[in-house]
C-alpha cells in the first residue's frame, strides 16, 4: 500500500520512533533507499534526521559528507544540516571525553576544531545568521572540549548577528570567564 512514498514513509518511520524503537524507524527509511536510487534531496535529508534521533553516528558519518556537498539547498535545509552535524559531533565529543580509562580531550579538541559546513557567506547567498549560528555551534564544541579562547572569539564574531541570542551571550560569557576575562563575563 505505501510503496515508495518518502512522507508516508517517514509518518511510518516517526510512529516506531514514538513506540521507542528509533531503529526500526531508521531501517524504515534504508530499504526506501534501497530501493529508490537515488533519494530525491529532501528524502535524503530527512533519512539523516532519523538516523541522526536514533543516535546511528556511523550511518550519520557516511551521509552527511554528501549531503553537505550539495549546493542547493534551502535556507531551512541548510539550518537542518547545520543542527544534525553539531549534534552527531557533540556526540563524537561527549564520547571522547567520557573514555576509559583515560579521557582523550586531545581528539576531543581536534575533532571540535574542525569547521562546522556554512561559516562562509559564498557570495551572499548564506544569510548572516546562518553563518553566526555555525559559528555559535562550532563555539559550543570548542566550550566542551576545553578550547575556551578559541570558542570566545568565534562566539564575538557571532554577537552582531546574534544580538538577541541569550543562550549565546551566556555562552560568551562562560568563554570570558574561562579565559580569565571576568569584567567582560559580567556585561
């Protein structure tokens, strides 16, 4: 009955998500991909949500290099990309950092170093915004990681774009503090 319609696929997907099974949603959407080649861009996007909710950073880690090479992608799709990598990263980060028997905040800082897709403008055709909320996102893996001065001067490069952000001037302000800017921590 459902065949190879990507939205009823994806209801179908989001129900096993919401019986607390994200993996049989997941796997849902890879025989849709098996059987349809290639994915039209948006059924791809929304596979790398889903596997991104079930927490498959593996599967994750092989889509997203092409996903993100696409370069038409809408406004909305681009702060999608945006969101599922900083999430799939954190992940990667957290996981670092919780080692045994030693943490590896090394690789941690490597790995929150490496730049987030859309911190250029590329010919105006990027919105100030968005650049500001890569930067924002690539600050607050930088904060995990312990690379508190190179996340305050991407989070300052942020600001103007982002004046109103409250979660960002908090992270700005635990940036100041943690490099030992305590009068700029208090504005």
């Amino acid at each position: 009955l459902v065949g190879n319609d990507a939205n009823l696929l994806y209801a179908i997907a989001n129900a096993w998500f919401r019986h607390g099974l994200p993996h049989q949603g997941v796997a849902v959407y890879d025989r849709l991909a098996q059987r349809v080649v290639p994915l039209p861009p948006q059924v791809q996007l929304n596979h790398a949500v889903l596997r991104n909710r079930a927490q498959n950073d593996a599967a994750l880690e092989r889509q997203l290099p092409g996903l993100l090479q696409r370069p038409d992608w809408t406004a909305a799709q681009e702060e999608e990309l945006l969101q599922l990598t900083s999430e799939h990263r954190e992940r990667l980060i957290e996981r670092l950092l919780a080692s045994q028997p030693a943490p590896q905040a090394q690789q941690a800082q490597e790995l929150a170093r490496q730049p987030l897709p859309f911190q250029a403008l590329q010919s105006g055709q990027r919105s100030p915004q968005l650049v500001a909320q890569s930067q924002k996102a690539q600050a607050r893996l930088l904060l995990m990681a312990g690379a508190f001065a190179e996340a305050r001067v991407l989070l300052e490069h942020a600001l103007p774009a982002l004046a109103q952000d409250v979660d960002l001037r908090l992270e700005l302000a635990n940036a100041y503090h943690r490099t030992g800017h305590l009068d700029e921590a208090l504005m």
